[in-house]
C-alpha cells in the first residue's frame, strides 16, 4: 500500500500519537484468558514431506557466515535459535539472518539448564533474548522456543507457556554436530533417519566445524527424496501474518524524517529494505511499518485485519498478537472512529467528567464527540459521563456506526426487514440502528439466526465494521 506525504502529515500525527502512547499494547484489551502450558514437540504431525532445519546459535556463531551462504545458494529458509550472548557477540550475522527471511526463535540468553531455574528466571532469560532479537531484527522470537540443552519439566514448560512461547521446540534428528563429526557422517545421520515432519537440530559455533560442509549435500540428498524445506514456524502454523506498509519517497525526504513520520527508526527502515547508508532516491518505495501478527493466519476477519493495520487505523495487542477475539472499550472505538475520519484532535474541549486529562483517548473521544459521533451519559447530579473502560457492546455498536453514518457519511442507512431469533434482546433506543447496521450491510448477525445484542464487539468484528465504512463511502 503506497501512502502519500500529504495524507501522511494529517493523518499519522494522530495515529502515532495513539500508537506511540499504548506502545506495543495496542487499542484494545486482551482476552481473559490463562496461559496454556507450552507444547513440547519433537516433530511435525505430518505426512507430507517436510523438513525443518533448525539452528542453535550460540556464544560465538562461527560458522553462520558459510552457513548463511549455503542456505542462500539453495533458496532454503530456515528458523534459529538464537541466544543473547550469540546476539551480543555478532550482532551483524543476526541482522543478516533476519534480512536472508530466516525466522528467529528463543534459546534463553546464557544457556542455563531450564530445570534449575525458577518461573521468574526463566521469564528474564526469555525476555531479554527477546527484547534484544526485536532490537536486531525487527522480528519477535514468539512463540517458539528451544530449552538449552533439550532440558524441560512440566514446570519449565509452564512458564515458557505464560511467557508467550506456545511451542518447545526439540527435534527427531540430533546431528550431534557439536562431538565434531565429519560432513559425511552428518549428512548420513540426517538421510538415512529422514520422516515426514523431522526436525534437524545442528549448531553454528567452531565446535560444531562439520555443519556448514555437509549442508549442500544434505539438502541436496533431501531434495532428491522429495522434501520440501520448511521453517518450524510454518510446519505447525505459528508463521503468522506479516503486514507491511510502504511510502514512496519525495524529493527532499530524508531517511531520518521517514522515521519520524511513521514512528519508527533508520536502524529499522534500512534493515526491511536492505540499505546500506541513509541515500534516498525520489520515487523509491521504501517498506516503513513492518508488523507480524502470529494469531489471525487462519482468523475469518484476516484480510479487514491486514489492510486496516496496514493504513495504521488498528495495532496488534503485543508485538506478535492481534488479539482478534478480545472485547473493545468505548473509549477504543472513539478513537478508532477519530482515525477513521481523520478528526482533528487538536484544541478541542473535553466535556466528559469522567475522562482524565491526558488519557491517551482523552483528544480522540473529545474530538468525537464534536463531530457528534458519540453521546455520553447524564448522572443523577447532571453529569456528563461517558464510562470510557466499559466494554462496548455489539448493539452500542450499531448504533454509534449508524450515528456515524448519518452525521459524517450525510445518509441514512436502509433497515434490514430480517427478524433475529433474538430480536426481543435488543434494546428499544437500539432496535433501529440494528436494523440499519444490517440494511447497509455494516453489521451482520452473530450467528445466521441471531444478532447477540448483549455480547460485546470484538477486535475482529470492529476493525472488519470499520473497513466496510471506508468501502460504503461513510467516510468521504
């Protein structure tokens, strides 16, 4: 998706502005929900043939330069595991792994045996490998993990799990790269032990000198049965959904001014576009946001999701997670719909007592309020309340989309002549907008028979209502 500058200047200072305030949290609230224990697999459940060449990058990584040409040479994509300390220590051969399309995951940041440490150890170690990765690489290392040593318990995998890594992942081939085998005998272990599904696990660092020479025969041995190269991420589907955003550059822009406008840094914009310096070249397309979503692949609302994040209208809830089931405030959707119109928010009043100064939703519900997209609530005192936290519900949403249709878009949406199986849900002040919600085809039912007045707007559902605003013309 192109944006161009003067969209950009109008409509990114109030979407950064939210973005940059929720930081990787997003617009909305997560689902309630305790983490699952982290899944323990050794291969894929597979008949197909598959295999995933995996990589534990270590303290000093010696090997990943040759290793890195090899996998380039045979258009092989494969997923690391990689380390703090490695990371530390060559920092470069990481960003070139991430920039090669290789996928990252977590194996701890020194290298402890898991089973000695408790939960809270277990969490630093994860996420200072973590914030390190996404530093490097632009790329989070969830959910997949790598237990140092393949050492794992119940109680390891409990807390892997709460920290976001779903899967744990082991192997079905140890190479054993690391005792110093020769390449023949590496390529022998793999050939001659290949299913469908095998996970090869093999080392980067000086100890384990056989690797990068046995890999061109390896692959090429496996390519000749009929296996197809595959990284882990997408053996069991947690590859996720990479949303990018481009902009095309315009005389006098600078690299440093790019970032500024779509929040981001220089670090970031010439590792997605394989610069070498900050020169620019007028016309040029460079990619400014880069976001990969690990919940929404096979999500009903993926595409409204992808082109809404890619416009910078929604964000995900952490930095891998949209979260497409979770529930959306009255405060998201004010703002959500101040983006959506592209309301200025600068100097309006806020006449909501109950909306803090400085909230991060304060200038959007203000400036929503002003366009008379959304009403608040008089107390028994005559205060004007607008309950900013409370969840919104989906014939509160009807309403306030048929509200914003008639005040911003300039028409009434037809009624739906369908009757719901729980038509006498609804509320009375909100039977009408439910109607004209599904006239215009803004909003369908739940189900094929009901309408679930009651239950609130999720993420999916509300950034899907927004996206067919756009398509009906409601926010010319």
């Amino acid at each position: 998706m192109r944006i161009g500058v003067g969209t950009v200047k109008r409509f990114m200072a109030a979407v950064l502005a939210g973005l940059m305030l929720f930081g990787a949290a997003g617009i909305v609230h997560p689902e309630e929900a305790e983490a699952a224990r982290s899944n323990w697999v050794t291969k894929g459940t597979t008949t197909e043939k598959v295999v995933a060449l995996t990589f534990d990058d270590g303290a000093d990584g010696t090997n990943l330069p040759i290793i890195l040409d090899v996998l380039d040479e045979y258009n092989v994509t494969s997923t690391f595991f990689l380390t703090g300390s490695g990371m530390r220590h060559h920092p470069d051969m990481i960003r070139r792994i991430a920039a090669e399309g290789h996928e990252v995951a977590n194996h701890s940041d020194t290298h402890p045996d898991f089973t000695t440490l408790s939960a809270s150890q277990i969490r630093q170690e994860l996420q200072r490998t973590e914030t390190l990765a996404v530093e490097l690489t632009g790329q989070s290392t969830k959910p997949l993990f790598r237990a140092p040593f393949g050492a794992v318990n119940n109680a390891v995998l409990d807390a892997v799990g709460d920290a976001g890594y779903t899967h744990t992942l082991h192997w079905n081939i140890d190479t054993i790269d690391w005792r110093g085998p020769s390449k023949n005998e590496i390529v022998d272990k793999v050939v001659s032990n290949i299913v469908p599904g095998s996970i090869v696990l093999m080392h980067t660092g000086a100890g384990a000198p056989g690797t990068p020479y046995a890999l061109p025969d390896m692959i090429q041995e496996l390519d000749a049965r009929g296996y197809r190269f595959v990284t882990i991420g997408e053996m069991f589907g947690t590859a996720g959904v990479t949303i990018e955003s481009t902009y095309t550059v315009k005389s006098g822009d600078t690299l440093y001014g790019i970032a500024q406008t779509f929040g981001t840094t220089t670090e970031k914009l010439r590792l997605w576009n394989g610069l070498s310096g900050d020169g620019l070249t007028a016309g040029q397309t460079l990619i400014v946001r880069k976001i990969t979503f690990t919940d929404i692949t096979n999500h009903w609302a993926k595409d409204s999701i992808i082109a809404m994040t890619k416009q910078g209208l929604t964000a995900g809830r952490t930095a891998t997670t949209f979260v497409p089931n979770g529930p959306v405030t009255r405060a998201e959707s004010a703002v959500l719909l101040t983006r959506l119109f592209q309301l200025n928010t600068s100097g309006v009043r806020e006449p909501f007592t109950d909306v803090a100064a400085g909230s991060w939703y304060t200038p959007g519900i203000a400036a929503a309020y002003e366009a008379d997209l959304i009403a608040g609530y008089r107390t028994s005192s005559g205060s004007l309340v607008f309950r900013p936290g409370q969840e919104i519900t989906r014939q509160e949403m009807a309403a306030l989309l048929v509200r914003a249709a008639e005040t911003r878009g300039g028409v009434s949406p037809p009624a739906s002549s369908k009757v719901f199986a729980d038509e006498s849900a609804i509320s009375s002040w909100a039977a009408g907008s439910v109607k004209k919600a599904v006239g215009s085809g803004l909003m369908s039912g739940r189900t094929s028979t009901t309408f679930a007045p009651g239950e609130n707007m999720t993420r999916a559902e509300m950034t899907v209502v927004l996206q067919r605003m756009q398509a009906k013309g409601y926010t010319d």
